[in-house]
C-alpha cells in the first residue's frame, strides 16, 4: 500500500468522503503520493471503471503516469499503451493533455473519477470553455472529481464550486513543518473569499486558522448544537 504522512492520511480520507474535492500544496508535499493513494482505494473498490487523468501540458503526463505506476505497480495489469494504465478489476487511467479534446473524452469514456493536475485557467477563452464543458459534464453524471495544484485559483473554484459543495484543502506556501505559517496578506485574502464554505468543506493548514476552527467547534458543542 502507499505509505502516507498524517497530514495525507487525514486528507485522503476526507477526499474519500467527499465526491469533489480542490487540493492546493506546494510542490515537495506529497501531492503525486496523496492521488496515487486515492486511485489505490478506488481501484480496490470498484470494478470496470474509467478513470480520466488530465494534466495542464503534454509534457507532464509522463512525469505523472510513471509516478503512479511505481507506486501502484502491485495494481498494474498493463502499461503498453503510453496514455493509459489498466489496473486490477478492470479498471482503466486515460491520460491526456488539457490541450486536447475535454468534451470528446469526458463523453467518449464516461468517466467516473477524474482528476485534474495542475489546472489553472489561463487568460484564454479555451480554458473557460473547458471548465464550462466539465461542468456540465458533472450536472448530467455521477462523477468524482479530485482537482490538485500548487497554485491557487479562486477562478477555477467559483467556476465549479456554485453549489458549494466542493471539500478544499490548502497547506500555504510557506508552510514549511505543515503545521506553523507567517502571516501571508495573500492566503488570507483566499481565505477570506473561501469563508462561504461550511467548516467540514475548508481545511487550510495554518496554526492560527486551526485554533479559531477548532474554538468554534467547542462553541458549538458547548451550546449543544
């Protein structure tokens, strides 16, 4: 099995809760390890399953299909084709390149996990005509998303998250034991336009954040709601 960190087994398992989720940390984190622990439970789990992998360029699919095959290589049936990787009970990753078609494959494989990597909306029409295209996809099917990054973009997040219903996890930058973080005018800012969401649905790595959140909770408890 993937071996995880306690901060990625806590996440893990709220990605597992929550049909739709935004993971924003920094590179050298653990993000390509988090999502190949995420495959390995879906894949043990569900059989004859289609899952889409779409990376930001073409050049990064290689990077992120090697990386998920040495850690999953236990669950790899084969991996002749250089897009895909079929696993264990059927189940088969497609990757591609955001540059490609998203609404030919999104209906072509009727995907029901897709995981975005390193997404963010540039300043091209495109990018929102696909962000468009994936939501749609996403009223109209029973799809889990997983969308991981080490930018944040509120544009991508108001774009799908208009019903409030996406769980998103943020360690900041500057983050450095995953535990303590400076003051950052600019994460607050994110957090600050983040505060619409429930506290279930918003997990964000900083000392200061975690004490408010978890003082409200014993507020809560104390006034027996």
């Amino acid at each position: 099995m993937v071996q995880l960190r306690d901060y990625q087994i806590k996440t893990l398992n709220k990605l597992i809760k929550y049909d739709n989720s935004f993971v924003f940390w920094p590179r050298q984190t653990g993000k390509s390890t988090l999502i190949s622990a995420y495959i390995e439970n879906f894949v043990i789990n569900n059989s004859g399953k289609d899952i889409l992998f779409i990376c930001d360029s073409r050049r990064c699919i290689k990077y992120a299909r090697n990386k998920i095959i040495d850690n999953l290589y236990y669950l790899v049936n084969n991996i002749k084709n250089s897009n895909k990787i079929s696993f264990v009970n059927s189940n088969i990753l497609t990757f591609f390149s955001f540059d490609f078609d998203l609404y030919y494959h999104l209906n072509f494989l009727k995907p029901e996990l897709v995981i975005f990597d390193e997404l963010y909306i540039s300043d091209s029409t495109r990018d929102d005509v696909k962000i468009t295209e994936f939501s749609y996809y996403m009223k109209n099917f029973n799809c889990k998303s997983i969308f991981i990054s080490s930018r944040i973009d509120t544009r991508v997040i108001k774009s799908l998250d208009y019903r409030n219903q996406y769980y998103i996890n943020i360690i900041p930058t500057n983050d450095k034991d995953l535990h303590l973080s400076e003051n950052n005018n600019d994460y607050k800012i994110i957090i600050n336009e983040l505060s619409y969401k429930p506290d279930e649905l918003l997990d964000y790595f900083d000392l200061n954040y975690q004490r408010k959140k978890k003082l409200k909770k014993l507020n809560k408890i104390a006034d027996g709601k």
